[in-house]
C-alpha cells in the first residue's frame, strides 16, 4: 500500500538529518490514471508533512518517489509542481525539491495572516455551526487530548490543525477554508523548526472554549478567543532573524 511505503520512508528518514535524500526500494511502474495517483502523492506527503514526518529540509527527488509510486517522472513532477505551489515544497536550484524551511520573518507573516483568515471565518463558524458539526469538533478535541496524554506528538499536531480546518468547514466559505488550509499546512512546518521545548503549539483547553463560544452564537467572544490563542501559539515559538541549528530530531520526538 501506498501509505505503508511512505512510512517505510520517513521512518528512514527519522534516522537521517533533514538535509538527507529519500531512498526507496525500486519497484516496476504502474499503469494508472496520473490523476489519481500524482493525488496520491500529494496526499501522502502532504499528510507526512502535517504529521511532522518529513522534516523541513528533508530532500524529496524525482527518482526516489517513481520508484516508491512505482509511477513516471511526468505523474511525480505534477505532484511535485502542485506541492510547491501550495507552499509544501521548496525548488531549489541545483538542489531539487526540499521540504519547506519557512524563515522567522515568514512565520510572523504567516501567523499575521492566520489571524486575519480565522478572524474571518469565526463569526461565520458562529452563525452556521450545525449541531453535527459542534460535535464533532468536540470529538476531535475529545482525540486531542488522548494523543496529548499518550504521547503521540505528530497525531496531536495533525488533529490540532484539523480542528481548526474543520471549524472552518462550519463557516461555509469554502474559499476561506482553502486558504486556511495552506497556512495549517505551514504552520505545521514552523511549529517543527521553531516551537520551544515544554510548550505546548495548541492548547486543548482553547479549542474547547472555543466551541463553547461559537456554540452559543456568541461571535464577539469566538473572535478575540481566536485571535488570543493564534497568538499563544506564535508566543511560544522560538523566533530569531539569526541563523541558528535547529535540532530537528529534538523537537519531533524522534530517538
């Protein structure tokens, strides 16, 4: 299966600086539709990514993911262009495709305009929110709080960002929800390069007041709760404009 072989990836990966380049066993090419499968590839390391498997400057090439898809150079470059736009890859020059390493100055813009997208989308989420929906926001912070206590860091990470995709689902702005998205998809890389050892990216307890608010209709509140916990988060990473080593393999909890 696909996902199985991307996690015999990273799981290589883990045991590599994030500067390496992915190997994978060599394996025939496929003939399937290229629009399914460069999806898959998408997919796939999109969601490695927001689980913080792939750290950021972790080398992806073209060979190496043919032979893991068992596809062409034609179906992984579209994957790969589509990654990159969407601000997941880096093209480097003589260096191919990285994992995104976003600077201290882009994380403050990044996170100046999370705040600006979700202040937008609160009051919508206030208004439109189904009962569904407020409860299954509940149940994602429900699984928050048992991958937090069971030490699962990157389930936890990917249910917080998922949290905040979901809530903007309620809001019925699709256009919103895309670009939030992306800036969730970011984030996950920043808080990989940046986030402070003991802090905590997404405290559980915001997100349930959070939905208290938003339950009750109550936009005013939701909004300055919003903007208060995107700046929480912000607050606990370690920003510098110098240059620094980052380790890497400290902060994803990897042996």
């Amino acid at each position: 299966m696909i996902t199985g072989l991307l996690s015999e990836t990273e799981m290589g990966l883990m045991k590599k600086k994030s500067g390496d380049t992915v190997s994978a066993p060599a394996k025939p090419a496929a003939k399937r539709g290229s629009g399914i499968v460069d999806q898959k590839i998408y997919d796939s390391v999109l969601k490695a990514v927001m689980s913080q498997r792939l750290p950021p400057g972790t080398k992806l090439t073209e060979a190496s993911l043919c032979e893991l898809f068992a596809v062409s150079r034609t179906i992984v470059r579209k994957a790969i262009q589509r990654l990159a736009h969407d601000h997941i890859l880096e093209l480097r020059p003589n260096r191919g495709a990285i994992i995104a390493q976003p600077t201290p100055q882009e994380t403050r813009e990044i996170f100046a305009a999370r705040r600006a997208i979700e202040a937008a989308i609160v009051p919508l989420a206030a208004a439109n929110a189904t009962r569904s929906q407020i409860t299954r926001l509940r149940q994602i912070v429900r699984e928050e709080h048992a991958s937090f206590h069971s030490g699962d860091h990157a389930t936890w990470i990917r249910l917080g960002g998922e949290f905040h995709i979901l809530l903007s689902d309620s809001a019925g702005n699709p256009v919103l929800t895309r670009f939030l998205r992306e800036l969730v998809s970011r984030c996950s890389l920043i808080i990989a390069l940046y986030q402070a050892p003991g802090k905590t990216a997404c405290p559980n307890d915001e997100h349930e007041h959070l939905i208290d608010a938003i339950a009750a209709g109550d936009a005013a509140q939701a909004v300055r709760m919003m903007d208060q916990h995107l700046l929480d988060i912000e607050r606990a990473l370690r920003l510098s404009d110098d240059q620094h080593e980052v380790d890497l393999a400290q902060i994803l909890d990897i042996a």
